[in-house]
C-alpha cells in the first residue's frame, strides 16, 4: 500500500477509535440546591435595579467618576484580568493533547568517515560525503479512555473559574469604592461638626475669661468650659488623621499613589437608593463567587475521571515521512524516500497504590469542593439577609437619632438660657453640649451606614450590573481569554451531576 493511502485509512482509524472512546469519571450536573422561598427580612419596597449601575442612584457625579477611574485602573482588577490569560494558556496547552503533533525537520551535514575502522566503507563511496534529510513526524495519543477530555474539561472549567473570579473582584471593588468613599464623606461631616462645636465653645472660653477676670464666674467654671473646649479640640486631629487614611485607601483603590480625593455632593445631600429584587433561587447564577465555585467543583469532578483513566492503556502511534540521500539532486526521487509508523501500548501492571492513590486524592478534593460550593451558597443566602436587616434597622435607628438631635438641640438651648438667667448651673449646660455634640456625631456616622447597607445589599445580591460594570473596564482579557466555542458556554447551564 502506498504510504500516503495508509497514512489516510490510519488517520481515519483513529479519528474512529478516538470518537468511540469512552469517557470514564461521573459526568457533572447542578444538584439540587435548598433555598428559601424568600429571604428571612423581606424588605417591603424592592425595584428591579440588580441590573443596573446602581452606585448612580446616590446622584453624586464624583463617585461615578472615581468608580469608572477604578475599573479603569485598580491592580487587583489587572492581576485578575492577567489570571485570565493565564487559565487560557493553560487551557489551550491541555486541549492540545487531543489532537496530533505535527513537526517538520530538515538536516544536511558534510562529514568524513574513518578508512581505518571497524565499518568498512562500501566500494565507490569516499570517506567524504555530504547527508541531506528532510522529514514530517507525526505523534498522537489516542484519547479511548477520556483522560486527555477529563483534563480539557478540567482546564476549561478553570478558566471560566477564573473569569468568575475577574467578575468577582470588579463587584468587590466597585462596592469598596463607594463605601470607601460614603465613609469619605461622613468623615468630612464630622470634622464640619467637630470644628463648629470648637468655633463655639472657644467663643464660650473667652467669654468666660472675661466674666472670669471681672469676678461674675468661678475659676471653676472657666476651667470646666475650656476642658470642653479641649475635648472637642482633639477630636479634630483624630479626624483629620482618619480623613488623610481614607483618602489614601480610595486612592490605592483607584490605582494611583495616596493622595486627597476629589469630593462632590454631601453626605446629607446624597440619594437613598432603592433596594433591589431577587429571590433567593436567584443568587445561583447571580453571584461570581457562587458561579467561580460551582466551577471549581466541575474541575474537581473532571479530575476522577483523568485519574481513573490511569488504570486503562494508553496508546500512542507515531509516524515519519521524509527523504534521505547524500546528494541534494537526488533528495527529491523515489529510491530516497523513508518512512516509518509505529504504535505503542503502555499497560500499568504494579503501581504500588500510584494510581489508586490518585484516585482517592481526586474523589476527595471533589468533595472539599462540593461542600464549599454548599458552604458558598449558605452563606451567600446569609449575607443577603443580614444585609437587608442591617439596611432596615439602620433607617429606623437614624429616624431616632434624629429626633434625638433635634431633642438635645433644644435641651442645649434651653440649659444655656436658663444658666443666663441664673436658674441652673454651668453642669447642666456642659451636659446638654456634650450630648449634643456626641448625638452629632453618632447620628452622622449611622447616617453613612444606612447608605452604604444598600452597597453592601447590592454586593451581597449581585447581578447584572457587575457585568454592566466589567464592561467599563479597560481591560482587552476578556476578549483575550475568551474560550473557543464550548469553552465560552456558563458551565453552570451546560454542565453536567455529580455522581
């Protein structure tokens, strides 16, 4: 038979050997997952804004800007981006097994052979020769038992593993971001606050020096006024320190070098956002880190059946068609054509437990992973709920402290008149000051905590907006470390049970 008619009928052979393999391993599915019909503090106004860029409704330009900066150029963004490419190289390289390598030489060499040898030389041929070769080599690995499928399915899981993981990280920064930069802000109120109460009470300090040195008040009550206006002093520098470390926090999440950040609306001037709808059932497809975790179990689950494919025989053929001579005229012609196939096969007999305990190792981590994928999910469900319980609870607390604002506002006023008037004494008016002056402060910082439970609610409840965000990122991996045909379908929907 002619070489090239039994490099076609191999080929064909194979290509049939290779598609009626089986594939050994349990193939994966979604099992069946528990969840609550609704969450535990079902909120009572909801809107369907989980798909959309939800950090908009606090109507503050300036946070727009500096998340669009952050998605633009925050490290931790590019490194998960680079993670990509990396898993896509990985994954490539695995599913190169699957097909045959192909390589192509070429040789010419000049040399001189001993006369005086062992090896006679044959008559007519000098000591001298030129060699030319120039060959096409073949190798391939019949994949009968789906190892080499296992570990492709195996390496693509990875891979849309670690895009999860990209989308995961930009959902974690965008919600960094506007906390950071709510906290930012009533950190700025604060400072208004404790400034104010300083401008008043050093008011208070001289006018009690004066009435000090004319003999209208005690040297004890000079001193129990400049002892309030020292306290409310050192609050300033603590502040300030605060502010300058919040600042360059955001800045490093923007990524740049730590440096004041550009301010917009004020904390009482912000937006309250509205909460956003979605069931419990809805967190699955939801949620990167949920979705990265079910890809890291189907990863798992793949890698039984590779080690099991151990226990079977592999195959490989390998093939070479070339041409050999010592002229370069004659390299092309019939009599310097060379040619060989070959096939191998390797049957593991005594292993001393190598494959069994790979096996065993396979099997375990696939069970680590299944109940962290559970793990994952209950907790997701957890944070969902907390989330919407601390936004709750947070807007009532701030309604009271409100009132109690308001409440001290009065009280300071009215112990202050009445001390003018000569009906209390100096006490009574340090005590309404110094509780209004804490009520400020405490009320501003639930104030930034009810608004940043709607980041947190949104964080915990993912959704579209994350990929709504993805695509305001600078970045080119996703489109770099997209992965061929099936490669890019969610292994959530075309993934196969656990078995």
């Amino acid at each position: 038979m002619r070489p090239d008619r039994f490099l076609r009928t191999l080929a064909g052979v194979i290509a049939a050997a290779s598609l009626s393999g089986c594939l050994l391993g349990p193939n994966y599915s979604r099992q069946p997952v528990e969840t609550p019909a609704t969450y535990r503090f079902a909120a009572t106004e909801v809107s369907d804004t989980a798909n959309t860029e939800w950090w908009k409704q606090f109507q503050d330009p300036v946070l727009d800007q500096l998340i669009e900066t952050a998605l633009a150029n925050n490290k931790d963004v590019k490194i998960a981006a680079a993670r990509v490419e990396q898993f896509m190289g990985q994954f490539v390289t695995t599913r190169s097994a699957l097909f045959p390598q192909i390589s192509a030489g070429a040789d010419a060499s000049r040399q001189r052979a001993s006369q005086a040898g062992a090896v006679r030389l044959p008559p007519g041929f000098g000591p001298v020769y030129n060699q030319f070769d120039l060959s096409v080599s073949a190798a391939w690995e019949l994949d009968l038992f789906g190892r080499n499928r296992r570990l492709t399915e195996a390496a693509r899981a990875n891979l849309l593993s670690s895009e999860e993981g990209r989308r995961a990280t930009i959902l974690s920064l965008v919600a960094s971001v506007a906390s950071s930069y709510l906290n930012l802000r009533s950190l700025d109120r604060q400072l208004e606050i404790a400034k104010a109460t300083t401008q008043s009470r050093a008011e208070s300090v001289h006018v009690f020096t004066l009435r000090f040195e004319g003999g209208e008040v005690s040297q004890m009550e000079l001193a129990q006024s400049q002892s309030e206006y020292e306290a409310s002093l050192a609050t300033i520098p603590q502040l300030e320190t605060q502010i300058a470390q919040q600042e360059d926090a955001l800045s490093v999440l923007l990524g740049s070098n730590p440096g004041p950040i550009v301010r917009g609306l004020d904390l009482g001037a912000l937006a309250t956002p509205v909460i956003p709808a979605g069931l419990p059932s809805d967190l699955l497809e939801r949620r990167p880190d949920l979705l990265q975790a079910e890809q890291d179990l189907i990863a798992a689950n793949a890698l039984i059946g590779a080690a099991r494919a151990l226990y079977f025989p592999q195959i490989s053929l390998t093939g070479l068609f070339g041409t050999a001579s010592t002229q370069f005229s004659s390299l092309f012609t019939g009599p310097a054509r060379v040619w060989s196939f070959a096939g191998q096969v390797t049957q593991p007999i005594f292993t001393a437990g190598n494959i069994s305990g790979q096996v065993e190792t396979a099997e375990a981590q696939q069970r680590a992973a299944l109940l962290s994928y559970q793990k994952a999910i209950q907790v997701a469900f957890q944070e969902v709920d907390d989330a919407l319980i601390q936004s709750q609870k947070l807007h009532e607390q701030l309604e009271v402290q409100g009132r109690q604002v308001t409440a001290l506002s009065t009280y300071a006023r009215l112990a202050r008149a009445r001390y003018e008037g000569g009906y209390t004494s100096y006490i009574e008016v340090l005590d309404a000051e110094r509780s209004l002056f804490n009520a400020q402060l405490s009320e501003t910082q639930t104030h930034a905590a009810a608004l940043a439970s709607f980041v947190t609610l949104y964080k915990a409840m993912g959704g579209g907006w994350v990929i709504a965000a993805d695509k305001m990122t600078t970045q080119t991996a996703t489109q770099t470390a997209t992965p061929p045909a099936d490669a890019a379908k969610p292994a959530a929907s075309a993934a196969p049970t656990v078995q």
